[in-house]
C-alpha cells in the first residue's frame, strides 16, 4: 500500500529528524573554552570531552598547554572541513555540521 500518485509523506508523521549543530559554534567552543572539552560535549564526543576536561582540572595545570594545543588543532580542523566530512564534519551521531 502506497500513497496515490502527487501525495508524498506527511512530515509530522516521519521519523525524527536530528537537529544538525553549528560548526562555526563548535570552532569557537574549542578554539575559546577547547581545555574543558566544552566543543566536545556540544558534538556528542563525551568520553573525549570528559578527557579534556579532567585532564586541565585534576592535572594540576601541567597538562593544560598540550590540552590546549590540542583543542586548537581540533577547532581549526572544525572550521575547515567540509560539511559531512568523516571525522571533522559530523557530530557523534554522525549528522553533519551546518554552516
């Protein structure tokens, strides 16, 4: 059973769509607040967010420039991928970033 022709799928009744986030958002979270993972709970990568995050509070300081220099890494490749791009222009769920 299908629909008659010129009658196409009523969209409240599809399923779910997923909110697609920012990447300009993303880029800004790590370049700006990048040591405590905040871009990376804003995509969905918790276990690396929480890495980070621990990372610059219970290392006392002495972590926080590679985390740093890692997070600035991660919020230039942000920027610069394509949309859709595995791994920088999706998120967790494999969505892609919107402009």
């Amino acid at each position: 059973y299908s629909a008659p022709p010129g009658y196409g799928p009523v969209p409240a009744y599809g399923p779910p769509g997923y909110p697609s986030k920012s990447k300009v958002a993303a880029g800004i979270l790590a370049l700006f607040l990048g040591t405590f993972g905040i871009h990376n709970f804003y995509l969905g990568y918790t276990g690396k967010a929480l890495f980070q995050l621990l990372g610059t509070l219970l290392s006392c300081g002495f972590l926080v420039p590679l985390i740093a220099i890692w997070a600035f890494i991660e919020g230039i490749l942000i920027l610069s991928a394509q949309p859709g791009a595995q791994p920088w222009g999706v998120d967790a769920r494999g969505v892609p970033l919107s402009n």
